[in-house]
C-alpha cells in the first residue's frame, strides 16, 4: 500500500513509526507544517514529525497552505498514492486533495468520535471529567471531523492523568489503530459508520482566558481544567502570578481512585482538615507533600507549580521556600 503521510506534532510520531515498521506499507513522502520559531529570535525547529522523516530520508513538503501550493498538489497528485494518512497535520484538506488517493484519506483522530470534533479533543475530555476517551479512525471529508468511522478504540481516564500523559498513551493506541485499519481495509472488512451530527460535540482550541482559575469553583472542577489544559492554569500569589501545573483533589470522597502514595495523606486526613476555610485560603500544608487549598467545594492539593521567573518544583518545596503559612491566600488567575 503506498501512503502519503500528514502530520505535524509529537502525537503523530507513533503512527509514522508504525507505519515505516510495516513492510506491506511504502511511506512515500510526509507533509508537515512549515519550521516554527519557539521565541524571537531563535532558530527555526523542525517538527518532529519532519525530524522522523528526514532520519529515514522521506521526502518532506512543508506548505504554508496546502490546498492553495500549486507545487505540492502537483506532486501529490504524482504519487499516485494509495491512501493519505492524517494525524493532527493541522491544516484542513481541500476536496482536491481527499479526492486523489485511490483509497481516499484516513484520519486518526483523538476521540470517541462523534463526540469532540475539533483541534482540543483531549483537553475537553478532561475539562470535562470524563471517564473515558479514546481514538476514532475515519475517512475523511470535506467537513471538520464529520466522516464515516472505521474503527475505534476506548480508552479509560485516570484522575491523575493530565492532557500530555493522555497524548501520549492515545498516539500510541492510535498507531496500532490505524494500522488495524488498513489491514482490514485491504481486505475489505471493514463497512464505514455514518456519524450522528445530533451526537457531536466541538472541542475548540484553548484560549487565553481558558488558563484562568477560580477558587470559587470545585475541587474536581479546578482539577480537571489544570490537567485538562496542562501545563498552563494560572492563579495569584502574593501579587505575582503562579502556574498551577498538577493537582489533586483530596478528601474521602477521592482517596480510592489515588495511588498508593496517598496513603499518608488519607490516615492524617483528620488531623490536616480542622474545618473548612475560604475559596482560595491555604487550610493545611502537608509535611513532605504540599499545601491544600479550600476550594468553592472540597479541597485541592498543589503537587506542582511554577513561581513566576522560577522554575517549576514540586508542592512542598514550594511551601518550604515561600514560608507558607496556613490562612494566606491564593487569588484567582488573571485573564
């Protein structure tokens, strides 16, 4: 089967690997999203999927605009490829291009399609607490994630888990997913699934006010949007702003679904908690662990954050080297 490749970020690494692994699979070329500059200045990096290209000597085409370089439609069309393979190219494809392979184009996409179509699938799964997501395959069509389905692959959602460790375990169990696919589909077991429009949900891309907390909100709530939207919350601490990256919500209602390294918190749980404070307020520091916040409606523990002009650290040396004191206050972020 001769196949193009599209994508861009290290999501689409796997199913690359996967399919340069396969030798019933002939990689004929990758199309990625043109070098970008981290910071002013600096020098232009390669995505890692052109990295992954160029280390197996693919041709790469890295068009500002896909559907409008005369250039590479012109050699896509050349390819006479069998199939096109996308994974979070982040373009959208013209119908020209869906049209030329013979096979159509294949998209690997990172959710239990109908629901959250769109650029942040993973991200709202967690803002929302959901319990599980997964990968959808699907051929695609003109219209943003709107395509029959082939196949998919559940996936269940950890409370711990944050929106990079779910990438990464999903861009793997999409590699194998989509792999799958062309196998049946070369051998026609497969028969397309019509989606549900009247099922769908949009999972737009995150925006600045997004990243903003509000300590009025619930313990799982906050939880869920700072390892949703990893690894960029922001809150106030002593007029500065500080980066929330990774939480916990603590309390009885929680303790079975923690790890084991929870266990210390949950036996000196009473003697922590005395009574409940204001949104926002630092009730208890836990030695060796990190302070625990009041929240709108349960507690929240802060494993990691980023002072502003620091580097990230863990909870408690975050407490030890701001003196924290029971009673002080964390504001609400600034949009």
């Amino acid at each position: 089967m001769k196949v193009v490749f599209f994508g861009t970020p290290h999501f689409a690494v796997p199913t690359l690997q996967i399919l340069l692994a396969t030798p019933e699979v002939d990689v004929l070329a990758v199309v990625t999203q043109p070098d970008r500059r981290r910071s002013r200045g600096s020098h232009l990096d390669p995505s890692p999927v052109k990295s992954l290209a160029l280390a197996h000597n693919l041709p790469v085409w890295q068009p500002q605009r896909v559907k409008k370089d005369a250039e590479t439609l012109a050699f896509l069309r050349q390819t006479q490829a069998d199939l096109f393979v996308v994974v979070a190219y982040g373009q959208i494809l013209s119908q020209e291009i869906l049209d030329m392979p013979a096979l159509g184009c294949v998209n690997v996409h990172a959710s239990l399609l109908p629901k959250y179509r769109g650029a942040a699938p993973i991200q709202w799964s967690l803002y929302n607490g959901d319990a599980e997501t997964g990968v959808t395959t699907m051929q695609m069509e003109a219209g943003l994630d709107t395509g029959p389905m082939l196949l998919k692959a559940a996936v269940p959602i950890e409370l711990l888990d944050n929106a990079d460790r779910l990438a990464r375990t999903l861009s793997t169990v999409g590699a194998e997913l989509l792999l799958e696919t062309l196998v049946k589909l070369g051998r026609q077991q497969i028969q397309p699934v019509p989606q549900n429009d009247a099922d769908s949900t949009y999972a737009p891309l995150i925006q600045k006010e997004d990243y903003v907390l509000d300590w009025s909100r619930s313990a799982i709530a906050l939880h869920n949007q700072i390892r949703g939207f990893f690894p960029n919350c922001m809150a106030q601490f002593r007029g500065e702003d500080l980066k929330i990256i990774a939480t916990a919500p603590v309390g009885d209602r929680y303790w079975e679904h923690l790890p084991p390294s929870f266990t210390v918190l949950e036996h000196n749980w009473p003697a922590l908690i005395p009574g409940e404070g204001k949104p926002g307020e630092i009730v208890s520091i836990a030695k060796h662990i990190g302070p625990i916040i009041q929240t709108g409606d349960g507690f929240l523990l802060l494993q990691q954050v980023q002072v502003s002009g620091k580097r990230a650290q863990s909870g408690w040396d975050f407490a030890n080297g701001m003196h924290l004191l029971k009673g002080e206050m964390l504001g609400n972020g600034n949009a």
